[in-house]
C-alpha cells in the first residue's frame, strides 16, 4: 500500500482487502432460478467430493449483457471455501 501512488481524488480511496478463494462453476445460458439451482447443485456436489468446508452462500456473476443469445452468455456460482483445504483441478 505504501509504494501505491496517491489518488489525485478525494472521492477515490485505496482499501486492503484481504484474499479470499472460491469454488466456481462456469456455464451458459439464462440465469433462471432453474438453471442456478442446477449449477449450484453440481458445484456443491464437486466440493462434497473434494471435503471443502463452504463459507458463507452462493454468489452469482453474469457477464453477458441481456440481449446476448443464451448460449453465449457467460455466467458463475461462486461458494467461497475454507483456504486451508487446497483445490486440485
């Protein structure tokens, strides 16, 4: 933070934050409840199989604007996982 350059703006403030890792599932498609509720269930299932402790709930990331057909839409569910169990894709 100390070798980081002052703001030129008083509205613009740097913050630390601190790490964090997740467990994420990438897929196309609308975001309906239906097809979250699919993805969320095969994540959960992958981090069962691998015995990671999940932090808090599921958050969601769509990438695409509205009027990107569906199967070129990028979307996310992310479960934020306890760090002291290492991921192995």
């Amino acid at each position: 933070m100390e070798s980081l350059p002052q703001p030129n703006n008083d509205r613009v403030r740097l913050t630390k934050i601190l790490s964090k890792k997740f467990a994420v599932i990438k897929f196309s498609g609308t975001n309906s409840n239906e097809n979250l509720a699919e993805h969320e269930k095969q994540l959960m299932s992958y981090i069962e199989a691998k015995q990671f402790k999940i932090i808090g709930s599921p958050q969601y990331a769509f990438y695409s604007p509205p009027w990107s057909l569906p199967f070129m839409r990028r979307n996310e569910v992310m479960l934020e996982i306890n760090k002291q169990k290492e991921i192995l894709l």
